[in-house]
C-alpha cells in the first residue's frame, strides 16, 4: 500500500512551493494537483469571470479523482487529466502516472470530503495570511492565465474570498500539522522531509 498525503490551504497559500522544497529535500514522490480535477468552464471570461465559481467544491471531478487516489493507494497505475487554464477546459490529453510508495494530493479543497479525508495518512494545511495569498494570485493570474486586474479583483472578492472562510478554513479542524507562513517556514520543512525520507526508506 502507498502512503497519501495530502497538503492544502488557501489560493496563494504556498502549497505548491511546499511541495517543491519537499522534493529538493526529501527525493522522489509523485505530485497530484486538484486542479488537474476541475470540470470544464469553456464559457467563461475576463467578462464574465465569476460565471463559474472554481472555489466551490462542486467545481471538481471529486467522484474522477477519490477513484484515482484509490487505485494510487494499492499501488496501481492512473490517467491524470490535464488542464487549460486559459481556456477553462479540460483536455483529451492525460498524464501516466505509475504506482509509488508515496503520494502527495495538493489543492484547495481536498479535505472538504470525508472520502477523501480518510484515504489520507497525513493531512498538512498551509496558513498563509490573505494579504499574502491575495498579492500572490494577482500575480499568477495576470501571468500565467490571461487575467486582467479588475477580473481578478472582482474573482476574489465575490467567489474566492468567500468560497475560502467557507469551505476551506474550516477544515483545518480536520488536519494533523499546520504550517505556518507556507514554504518560508524552515524548521516544519525539515520535520516533514523527515517524515517522508522514513516512508521510503
């Protein structure tokens, strides 16, 4: 059986920095994005960019991706979907992934299912403050998605912001570690990377 863990925490939060430094420090696991799981959204825009609400639960292919970490678990192979966030779609194209002794799960709302929650052996949120994460996503959306200021702005105030104090914080009542000021804490990233090198070795 693999060892999941799973590490999540708010948009900007650090996760994915996290996830970068545990693998400088710790060697080879396999990374599974939830945002790989988000349904397709093709009608949306800078226009119109709260017509789809990404920070809602019912925003991801959950029932697609339990299933996933199900066979990841007994250490069999999956398909993972691939996604286009400029175009708000999900592509033909998915990812092989072959079976390893552990897994990481990273994303917004992956404790916010109980299924999902109990197929996990370790559960890390990432507490970050909303300054933080707001200025951190401001940027990554105009970068790397197309997103213009005010889409950005008007997203977070109408969907994020609120899709966050109710869905997402709250399952901090669910974890086992708290980290602190996302991938700047130094002393949690030793502790985990310790952690992770006693699974696979």
């Amino acid at each position: 059986m693999a060892k999941l863990i799973g590490i999540s925490g708010g948009s900007g939060s650090g996760k994915t920095t996290i996830v970068r430094k545990l693998s400088e420090i710790a060697g080879e696991f396999l990374v599974i994005p939830q945002d790989s799981y988000y349904k397709s959204a093709t009608f949306v825009n800078n226009s119109n960019i709260t017509a789809f609400n990404w920070d809602h639960p019912s925003a991801f292919d959950t029932d697609l991706m339990y299933q996933h970490l199900v066979e990841l678990k007994e250490c069999r192979a999956v398909l993972l979907p691939s996604y286009d966030f400029v175009k708000n779609r999900r592509l033909e194209e998915t990812i092989p992934l072959a079976p390893i002794r552990l897994v990481v799960l990273e994303g917004i709302m992956i404790f916010s299912e109980k299924r999902i929650r109990d197929l996990l052996d370790l559960k890390i949120y990432v507490d970050t403050p909303d300054d933080i994460r707001f200025i951190r996503r401001l940027r990554r959306d105009i970068t790397d998605r197309g997103r213009t200021v005010e889409s950005v702005i008007e997203q977070y105030l109408e969907v994020v912001r609120p899709g966050h104090y109710e869905f997402i914080e709250p399952m901090k009542a669910f974890v086992d570690l708290i980290i602190p000021e996302g991938g700047l804490n130094p002393r949690t990233l030793e502790v985990l990377s310790t952690f992770f090198e006693k699974i696979m070795n």
